[in-house]
C-alpha cells in the first residue's frame, strides 16, 4: 500500500489546482486519472472564460500570465490562444435575434481558450512540484474512516494497488460516481442524463465573427437549443443536447439539413466531433464528509465551469490544508460553496426555467416575441441565471404591446412565468 497526505481523483481543472495549491504547501498529493495525458481530452467543451463581474464569487480578467481570480488572488497560467467572443445572439426561427453585448460589442463578454493547453501547462505545473500521477488509472472502490480513506487504482493494464490518505478529494466530473458510492449524492434530485455533441465544421457561412448563437424552435429540431460559437483555425463549432426521444447526432444531422440554417452549412466540411453525458442532480448541499471533500462538477447541478472548478480546487485545497492541521476546513469550503455558485441559490430553478422557451413558445410566437425586442441591446452576460431574467425584463417592458397584439400569448406569458417573472424582475436590477 502506499501512503500520501491526500489523493484526488480527476486530472480536470479542480483536480490539478487542488493538486498544485496542496504540493505547493508541502503536502505529499497523488492524482489518479483514468484518460492518458491530459492534453488529449475529448469530453465536448466550449472553452469559453466568463468576464461576468462576481460571476461565481470572483472576477476573471486575462493578463499576459494566464487567467487572474482576482478575489481569490491566484493566477491559472495560460499562454495559448484566446478568441475574444463580442455578442451573444437568441434566434428565432426566422432569424429574429434577442442581442446581448458589453459596450455595443466593443468588450468581449467572454474568451475562448484551448482546454488541452489550459490543464496541460498546470499538469506540467504539479510535476514541477513533485505531484504523483498515476494516468491511465481507474480509481474503482473508495473507503473511508476514522484513521483515513483508501482508495483501490486499476492500471491500464489491469493490475491493481490501494493507496491510503488522511484526506480523499473527489474532483471526478458531473456524474459523481465515487461520490455516489459514499451516499454522497443521496439528498440529490436526479433530473436527468443529456447525451450531447459538439461538431467542429469547416466552411460554413452566415455566422457573426466572434459570436456565441443560440437557435429556438422546433424549426431547428430540438427543444434545446443548437449553439454555434467559433472554433480553432477558422472552424465553428455547433453543439447539440439530445434528450429522451432524441439523439444530439439527429439533431445535428437535421439542424445541419433541413432547418433555416441549412443553406449556410451547404459547402461545410466535418472535421472533428466530441461527446459527453450529463447527469444532473441538484447541487451536493454538503460537499465534505468524514475525509473527503467533493470538488468541481461533481458537486454541482451538471457544471461549475472551468472558472468555478478551479476556484473549488483551490478553495479545496486550503480547506484541507486547514483539516490537516486540526482545524474546521470543511466548514469554510461549504459556506464558500453555497455563496458562489449561482445553482446553489433558492430561486436558480424558477429563474432558469425562464430558458426553457421550447416547446413552451410556438415557432411563431418566438418569432414574435424575438422581433419584438430585436431593437435593444441587452447587457452581454454568460450567466445561466442573468440571461433568461434580462430577457423577460426586456419583453416585459413591452407586455402592454403584447397585451393588444395577442391575448393568448399575452396569458401564456404571464402564466409560465407567474413565479419566476417576479423573481427575476427583482434578481436582475
Ligand atoms: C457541452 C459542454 C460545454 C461546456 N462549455 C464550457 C465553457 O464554455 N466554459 C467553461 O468554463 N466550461 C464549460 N463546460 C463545463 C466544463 O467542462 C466543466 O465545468 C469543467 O471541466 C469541470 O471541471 P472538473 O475538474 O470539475 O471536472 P472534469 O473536467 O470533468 O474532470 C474530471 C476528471 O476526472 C476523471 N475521472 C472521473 N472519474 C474517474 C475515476 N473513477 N478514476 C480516475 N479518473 C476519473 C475524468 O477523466 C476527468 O478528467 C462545458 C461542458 C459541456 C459538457
């Protein structure tokens, strides 16, 4: 058996700024990671920096080292590309747009980066600094007592060994497998698992430069939307979630052939795909138990981002710092968890349902309410919780128009959003 301060599972971005913060104060840390080398990932990822202010507790700004949390007061080193993103497009099926944008689309409201090179450079970081991998491992059984936990690797080669540690972080992803297993998850509502798929195309025509776009309507054949934002090297990349009674590949497929965006993907050429399932649950209320602590999207409702991973790594990290000298790490990292993360709010789920226009709305009646705002510009947000409550904002700055065009939209509107419209109209002033 061997025998480490604390072993991580998962090489992701909570995993490594875990790894680097604990090897940094002198703890002896092991990381078991299942994919070969982290610089070859292939789980689906839009790679995007969120700039929102306070987006997760903290505010990211790039300098010429890297990615700086400027609350936190660390820096993740970058030095790969970055494309600036400048407006965020929701468009109707005939192509009326709902338009967010910082400074009228002088100010990028997000960055794209290259995931691989992102975890690769802090990969490279923890060896420097005496970090043990062990890649190509599976951990399969944890456990965990009084005097520690331990946890069983399966090499690639099948061979197997335990380790033991006086403290376990499970940074393993969206679907919590481990966690699972500890009855970490049972307070969670399971909603559902969401295959999804990102195409990377070449050649394809109509799409804003530096835009992220979001397609509403059955038109487009999915109740969630088709996202088309840009790619490495000239691509795009165009993303779908498929759902119980259709596949993200059949969306694609359809999207790609038959929808108002055909003609635009006529001469486009395939060049890569990636793919990943998402279970979501309702985010983890408790995060640490006995000697593990849960980071990153295993803990969340499906994502914390790359932004929200690395600061659950690196809060984490200090929480067990705190722990191994005999104080109350968990307790701190849970009050930082429950403030940060827009998901842990009481009301995210009213607000957010707010996204959830089809098929809620008819073609037609998108159609009418995107044309009916297309004239203003919204402030440019990421956020899951800030957009659906600016745009009904917006819409319901003109209800009274509604009110005399259609009755029977004006009621809809009024009756899906009875909860959540109030809420909103308080949450995004
Ligand atoms: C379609 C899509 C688009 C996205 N777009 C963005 C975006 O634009 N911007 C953004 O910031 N975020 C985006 N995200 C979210 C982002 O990818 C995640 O929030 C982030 O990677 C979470 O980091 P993590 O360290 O918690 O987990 P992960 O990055 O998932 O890392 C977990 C690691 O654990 C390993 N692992 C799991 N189980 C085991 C095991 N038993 N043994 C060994 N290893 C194991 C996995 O192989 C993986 O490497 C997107 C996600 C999806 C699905």
């Amino acid at each position: 058996m061997q025998f480490f301060n604390v072993v991580i599972v998962g090489a992701g971005p909570a995993g490594l700024i875990s790894a680097l913060e604990l090897s940094k104060a002198g703890c002896h840390v092991a990381v078991i990671e299942k994919i070969k080398d982290v610089r070859e990932v292939r789980r689906a990822c839009s790679q995007q920096l969120i700039l929102d202010e306070e987006y997760e507790g903290d505010i990211v700004t790039v300098n010429e080292s890297g990615f700086y949390f400027k609350n936190a007061d660390f820096t993740v080193p970058y030095k790969g590309d970055l494309i600036p993103l400048y407006d965020k497009y929701y468009h109707s099926p005939k192509n009326h747009c709902l338009h967010f944008a910082r400074d009228n689309g002088k100010t990028p409201f997000s960055y794209k980066f290259q995931k691989t090179d992102l975890l690769g450079g802090m990969y490279d970081l923890c060896e420097a600094s005496g970090v043990t991998f062990f890649m190509h491992t599976r951990a399969s059984k944890i456990s965990d007592s009084d005097a520690g936990a331990e946890v069983t690797i399966l090499h690639k080669d099948r061979t197997s060994e335990t380790l033991f540690c006086k403290k376990l972080i499970l940074a393993e992803g969206v679907n919590a497998n481990l966690a699972n297993r500890l009855g970490m998850n049972s307070k969670r509502f399971y909603m559902a698992a969401s295959p999804v798929v990102k195409q990377v195309y070449r050649g394809v025509t109509g799409i804003a430069p530096n835009s992220w776009n979001l397609y509403y309507g059955k038109a487009y054949y999915s109740n969630s939307p088709v996202i088309i934002g840009p790619g490495f090297d000239g691509t795009v990349e165009v993303t779908a979630t498929g759902g119980t009674h259709v596949r993200p590949l059949e969306v694609l497929s359809n999207f790609t052939t038959k929808s108002p965006m055909a003609e635009f993907f006529a001469n486009a050429q395939l060049v890569d795909a990636y793919g990943c399932c998402l279970k979501a649950r309702m985010p983890m209320s408790e995060p640490c138990k006995g000697n593990v602590i849960v980071l990153g999207d295993a803990a969340a409702m499906i994502e914390t981002e790359v932004q929200g991973a690395f600061l659950c790594g690196y809060y984490g990290a200090h929480a067990v710092i705190r722990e191994l000298q005999g104080e109350d790490g968990w307790n701190d990292y849970t009050k930082w968890w429950l403030s940060a993360f827009e998901f842990n709010r009481a009301d995210y789920m009213r607000v957010a349902q707010g996204y959830g226009l089809v098929p809620t709305y008819t073609d037609d009646e998108l159609d009418y309410l995107f044309a009916l705002v297309e004239d203003v510009t919204m402030p440019g947000t990421y956020s899951q919780y800030r957009t659906p409550a600016l745009m009904w904002d917006t819409i319901f700055s003109r209800i009274d128009i509604v009110m005399e065009d259609n009755h029977a939209l004006y009621d809809k509107i009024c009756n899906v959003n009875k909860i959540s419209l109030n809420t909103s109209l308080t949450a995004s002033k």
